[in-house]
C-alpha cells in the first residue's frame, strides 16, 4: 500500500457568499447523491453559515455529504460584532476553514489570527482545513516556498502530532483564485511536496497522514491532472462548486486517481 493510498480523497466545495437557501439546498443534495455514488471520496460543501441549520435539518444525520463551515472567530463568545464563533457552528459541520486567502487579503488577517482560529477550531474539536499560498508578486520573486513555510510554521508550530494528523491543508496560490488561471499540475504537486516535506521535518510521524489539498481554478476538465499527483489528495473547489453537474465530475475525477 503507498503512503498516498492511506489518504483518503477529500473534495469540499466553497461556495463562498453565494447561494439563495433554495440553491443551498439543490446543490447539497445533488452532493449527497455524488458522494454515496463514490464511498470511495470524501465529499464536503461550505455554505454560507446561515444555511448550516437549514441543511443540516434537510440532509440528516447519515448523508454521505459532509457540511463545513468557511470561516469563525478564534473566540468563543463576546463583542464581536457580525463573526460567528467555532461553537456556533461546531454542531452542523465535520470541516472549518481558516486562513482563506479572501480572510487574509481582503480582511487583512495576519499569521497570528489564522493561528487563533486554528486554536479555537481544535478547541471544538472539529477538522480544520488550513488554506496557504503565496501571491503572485510572491511566486515570481521566487518567494513562494519560503512564504508557504512560513504560513505553515505561523499556524502549526508546537502543537500536539494528533492535531497535525488529523488535519487538512489546501494549497492555494492566490493567483489562481477565482482567474481561471489554475497553477499546473507539476507546480501544485511540487508545492504539495513542499508542504508534506514541511510537516516531515517538524511532525515526522503526521506527515503520511495529512490530506493536502490544491484549490485554484479547479475544474471538472483539469480536476484529474492535479487528483493525479502523488502528493494532491482532493482539491477546494470554489466557482466549480457552484454548478452540480461540474461538482459532479471533479468528484468522479478524484475517485478514479
Ligand atoms: P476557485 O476558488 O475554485 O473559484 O478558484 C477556490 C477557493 O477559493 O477555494
């Protein structure tokens, strides 16, 4: 058995803030139906926190379709005023994302914060789904590796291997967020690398166990080139989430690599 046929595959869409609930709820149903069609793939949707209840309610307990929530404040409770606490949502959702390259540019949070939330997710005891990637200024300066090494010490630094082993990491280069332009498939692996050899050298016995993720431009027609690489185990599908037939097909792709 490789070490990359221990992880399973792991698709979650984000859907980011789109969806009416009457879409929130076609889509997450047409996912259920995907994911018991692939018990092979771990399938999970990110909707918009108002609509955790609703479809929660609406897909019960044993749907093959797992719920995530996109984003938390790292406190439990307080003045905060418009976030949404890790205990508020902990109830509907198996996945929580923190550091989003969306949180961290267009709310400007910084290295500390994305590490609180990661705390606060723990904390719940729930999986959180760690985003990192660098800029395209970044990449072409040749910074790329060393600032996703950085995201990744900033988040993940002194904390127990259980932790580490039970988490999933999303690469996304923020360049290709939202542009079409996805990274290609040897540059997703070879920063995927970059990131399992990250986790070898701080928590050597996590390293196999990790599920690392490429979001980017995702699609149902380039989705098997990234699922194909060694170390890509699924992808953080934004846009393509948002069409069921698209979210489909990137499911199918990832269950045949
Ligand atoms: P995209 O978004 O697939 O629309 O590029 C990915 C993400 O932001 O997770």
């Amino acid at each position: 058995m490789s070490e990359s046929s221990q992880r399973i595959p792991l698709v979650i869409g984000n859907w980011k803030m789109n969806t009416s609930l009457q879409t929130a709820l076609s889509l997450a149903r047409a996912a259920a139906e995907d994911a018991a069609a692939h018990p092979d793939v771990e399938v999970a949707v990110m909707p918009p926190s108002t609509w955790l209840v609703a479809l929660a309610t609406a897909l019960g307990t044993d749907s093959a379709v797992q719920l995530g929530a996109q984003d938390i404040a790292p406190e439990p409770a307080g003045a905060y005023t418009g976030d949404i606490a890790a205990e508020m949502v902990a109830p509907y959702v198996r996945f929580i994302l923190a550091g989003h390259s969306e949180r961290r540019h267009i709310h400007g949070e910084d290295d500390t914060y994305v590490r609180a939330k990661v705390d606060a997710i723990f904390r719940v005891d729930r999986t959180p789904v760690l985003a990192v990637g660098e800029t395209e200024q970044q990449r072409q300066a040749g910074q790329a590796e060393g600032v996703i090494a950085e995201q990744l010490e900033h988040a993940l630094a002194d904390r127990p291997v259980d932790q580490i082993r039970s988490l999933v990491i999303a690469y996304e280069p923020v360049w290709a967020i939202g542009t079409g332009q996805s990274a290609s498939a040897s540059d997703a692996q070879q920063m995927a690398q970059v990131i399992r050899d990250w986790i070898r050298g701080a928590y050597a016995d996590a390293a196999d166990r990790v599920r690392i993720l490429y979001g980017g431009s995702v699609k149902a027609d380039n989705a098997s080139e990234f699922f194909a690489s060694e170390d890509i185990d699924g992808g953080l599908i934004g846009g393509a989430s948002l069409d069921a037939a698209d979210f489909s097909e990137i499911i199918r792709a990832v269950g045949i690599t």
